[in-house]
C-alpha cells in the first residue's frame, strides 16, 4: 500500500515551542555558533529539503566543552543524590511534556513514522526517569573485615567527565540511553550526535537546561566526527566514553581510547537471527517478526538480519509472513497511517540493493518487494527473500534496511549453530512453544539480549549489550550506571 504522495514538509512553525529547535552548540550552558562559524545541512531524507543549518565545532570549541565539563564535575559530582535525581526528575518531565515536538524535530530529521518519532522519546525519558531514581541507590558495601581493627569498605563514585558519541537511527534515546545514567552517577557528559541527526540532541539539551541542569553538565558538539571523537578520546581529561554505532567505528575509538585507559562501553552492530521452531505460535511468530525487523525501516542494530525457519513451519510462516509484509504503509513520517518512512540516505539504499542483488544471483527467491519504492528518493519497498543461505551477504552483513531474509533448516542444533556463526552477538529471538527448548537455546545461543516469544525486549529497566564484536559493556538496569562510576576501596586500619 502506499500513502499520499509525499509533500510533507516539515515547518519549525508547526512546534508548539520552536525555540526546542537549535541549530547551534550547546557548551558549558551557553549556544554558541561554533568558533569558525561553519555550518552543516540537516536535511529531511523523506523531501530532501534543508530543515536546519547545524553549527559545526571546532577543535577549539571541543575543548572548551570538554574544559566546561572539568569544572562542573566536583560540584555536580557531589551534589546529593536527592538533588541530582530532582533536577532529572525535571528534565524527564519536560521531555514527556514536549513528546510531540520532540517527536516531530527526529521525524523531520531522521525520517521514521511520527508515531514511532514519539515511541522514541517516551522510551529515551523512560532513562532519565529509571536511572533518576537508581541514583539514590548506588551503594556501597562493608566488607567482613580480615584483621582484628580494620575496616573494609566500597565506594562508588563518579568516574568524572564522560563522553557520547550517538548514532542517527534512534537519535534520541541513544543520547537518553547515556546521559542518564552519567547524570545520575555524578558524571557531566559531552554529546556528540550523528552529523545526519543533531537537532533531537541539541532539543534535549535545552530542555536538560530548563531543568536546571548546572552549566557545563551536558554539551552538545556536533561537526567534523574524526576531528571531534580523536579530541573526545585524546583528552585526558575525558574519564569514560560510551559509543552507540557501527563496530568499525567502534574499534577505532577503542583504540583511541586505550592512550588515555578511558572507561569504554560500547554498543555496536549486530546480525540478530530470529528462530521460527514447528511448534511455535505462528501468529505470535509472524508479528514478532514484523516488529523485529521492519521497525524503523529495518534501520536498527536490533533488527532480525536473519529469519531462520525449521522446515515443517517454513511455507505457512513464509505465507503468512509475506500478506503482513504487503499490507505495510509506506509514506513519509508525518503522513497519517505511514508505517515505514525512508531510509537515511542514498548509500543505506545503495547496501540494500547490494545485498538483495548478491542473494538473487546466489539462487534467493524475491518474493515480494525488492526494489525502489514509487515514492522515490530513499524510499525502499519492504522486501522479503526466501531461500537464503548462511554465506549470502544478506546473511552475514548488518544489511539495515527494510529486507527480511528467509533461511530454512531443519534441526535445533544446526539453527543454534547457524545463529552463532557469526562475529555479532547484540540480539537474538526465537519462537517456540517447547519449554525445554526454551532454556536449551535460551542458553546456547551467544547473544547479549534474546528475545522468546517477542520482537521487542528494549525496556529501561533490563540490561541492554553485545557479546563478541557487538560491544562491551551495558544500558539500562543497575547494571548501566557502572559504565559511569569506579569502585573505590577503603581499607581503614587503626579502629
Ligand atoms: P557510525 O559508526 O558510522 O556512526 C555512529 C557515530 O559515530 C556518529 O555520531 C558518527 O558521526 C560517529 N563517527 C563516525 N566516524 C567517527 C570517527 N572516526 N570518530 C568519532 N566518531 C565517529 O554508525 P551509523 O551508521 O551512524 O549507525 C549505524 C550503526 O550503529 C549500525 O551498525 C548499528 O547496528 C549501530 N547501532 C548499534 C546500537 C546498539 O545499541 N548496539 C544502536 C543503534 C545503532
């Protein structure tokens, strides 16, 4: 199906507040233009046309974030926890209060459906809610003492000034994801978000200040990425970086981070399969299948790459699968009833081609899709493939886009075997009905986060991360405030 033809344009005159919509930097509690005043297009990938001219830093202008943050850290690192967990108290209500302008700067910017836009920011301040009340929980302990007058005890402190470094698909909730457990750990953070996709960061900036986030807690620097993240991991000055992006990028900052021995928590790409066993629900399998992978156009690291079907299932799910496929909306974010928007740009849709390409010459069937979609530009029809093997591209490549690719096979072992064939290990889903089979794969498949019965598992309160050369470290839960604080030792003698 296809929505109205596409003349949506996005107008800052229809927010409700269009001072949420910045175009310059956010440093030490001040905008400012950027010290060489360049600026970089924001463009809307659904009309092409230029929605914001975003101020680029300078390496001049990263330092004095980076300067700003230093001087903020004693202060804001000792505030109470009470204190830090009220003024992020504020700030997720101002996000909650702005969702529908919040929601319509990442439409007009990243392209998804207005609906999804807002899903978005509602998850993203569902952080900054969790971790303000986690902050008045990050105990220490007292360990049982091994000498007769000593005293062993643990602290947890802020690790000092953090840095993020944010991709353009979720350009909201992967600054969220950060910023609020580094806030409510007692770390400032200095943001740097995708070149496609600064305006939901600079938004969430101003509204942090509204909150009263102390200046100098939260900067935003956008611009030039090489330039700014070789300062952002250079710097001394600079304890922890938490990166959200593609795993070559991810490498190099790992690398660049080890000359200063920063903290390092990244969450990087993935090649999730989603197993389809004969006993599954095949309802319950078809929707979490639809979830999983055409969300977001298919542009996310969570994104079933590989559907993997056992072959007494295999036709009905193909069937069944494919008239969900077909009855998707395709049409700009801000139409009413889009269910898929554009991919982010012309290279995404030049990959997917690629991939598809590979997997027909390869022998894969397109059963529905596989080209251009009429509405042009970077619209993509929503694709499926059957007859997929292992070592297709499609199969072994993150392909981020609107591509469900169907492999079959017949046992439980050689489903996990093909699952973990693979340097990823961010997400993974299976369907089945068998309790047993549930704890066998449960617990063989080498995946950070494993979806059963569901294509949807981000929530704020569980922990979020890769294995093998999806990441280090973890989001969300208890867990995720670690990345931002050093457990410190006390050993007290002379009691
Ligand atoms: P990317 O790695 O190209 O960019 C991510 C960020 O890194 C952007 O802000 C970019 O400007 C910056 N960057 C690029 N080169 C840099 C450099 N040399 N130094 C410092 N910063 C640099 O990734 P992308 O294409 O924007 O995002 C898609 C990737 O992100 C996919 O692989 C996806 O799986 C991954 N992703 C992972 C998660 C997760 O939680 N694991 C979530 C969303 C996206």
């Amino acid at each position: 199906m296809e929505a109205d033809a596409v003349d949506s344009t996005f107008d800052r005159s229809q927010l409700r507040d269009p001072s949420l919509l910045r175009e310059d930097l956010f440093i030490g509690g001040a905008w400012t233009p950027g010290s060489a005043g360049r600026r970089t297009d924001v463009v809307d990938p659904a009309t092409g046309a230029v929605i914001a001219r975003m101020a680029d830093a300078t390496d001049a202008d990263v330092r004095r974030g980076i300067e700003a943050a230093e001087a903020a850290a004693p202060a804001w690192g000792t505030t109470t926890a009470i204190e830090r967990a009220r003024v992020m108290r504020r700030w997720y209500d101002l996000i909650v209060a702005n969702a529908d302008d919040l929601a319509a700067i990442l439409t007009a910017e990243q392209g998804k459906p207005l609906a999804e836009a807002r899903g978005e920011i509602l998850y993203g301040a569902g952080f900054v809610e969790w971790y303000a009340e986690e902050c008045k929980r990050t105990y220490g302990e007292v360990i049982p003492t091994n000498v007769a007058g000593r005293r062993l005890l643990t602290l947890r402190q802020p690790v000092g000034v953090s840095a993020a470094i944010t991709p353009w698909n979720f350009p909201s909730a992967m600054i969220l994801r950060k910023a609020g457990p580094a806030l409510a750990a007692g770390c400032p953070m200095i943001i740097k978000p995708a070149e496609e996709t600064p305006l939901s960061a600079t938004a969430l900036a101003e509204l942090g200040a509204r909150a009263g986030v102390p200046d100098g807690v939260l900067s935003v620097v956008a611009g030039p990425p090489a330039t700014i993240g070789e300062i952002l991991t250079s710097h001394p000055g600079v304890r922890a970086l938490s990166f959200t992006g593609s795993t070559e990028v991810g490498k190099l900052l790992m690398a660049q981070s080890a000359r200063t021995v920063k903290k390092v928590a990244l969450e990087l790409g993935g090649n999730a399969p989603l197993i389809v066993f004969d006993d599954a629900d095949l309802d319950a399998a078809v929707a979490g299948a639809m979830a999983s992978k055409f969300r977001n156009a298919g542009q996310t690291c969570v994104c079933a790459n590989r559907v993997i079907v056992q072959s007494g299932i295999h036709d009905a799910f193909v069937q069944r699968f494919r008239t969900a496929i077909e009855e998707l909306t395709v049409g700009n974010g801000f139409e009413d009833g889009s269910e898929q928007g554009p991919l982010i740009s012309e290279a995404a849709v030049e990959k997917v081609q690629r991939h598809i390409g590979d997997a027909v010459a390869g022998g894969a069937t397109v059963v529905s899709g596989g080209g251009r979609h009429p509405l042009g530009r970077t619209f993509f029809e929503p694709t499926l493939l059957t007859g997929v093997r292992p070592g297709m591209l499609v199969a072994r490549e993150e392909t981020f886009g609107p591509v469900a690719a169907v492999i079959e096979f017949s046992t439980e072992d050689e489903a996990i075997a093909m699952a973990n064939d693979t340097p990823f290990g961010l997400a993974s889903y299976f369907f089945t009905t068998d309790l047993g089979r549930m704890w066998r794969v449960g617990e063989a498949l080498e995946f950070g986060v494993v979806g059963v019965n569901t294509g949807l598992i981000s929530y704020e309160g569980a922990p979020f991360g890769g294995m093998k050369e999806s990441g280090v470290g973890r989001e969300g839960s208890r867990h995720g405030i670690d990345e931002f604080t050093e457990l410190k030792y006390l050993c007290v003698d002379g009691l």
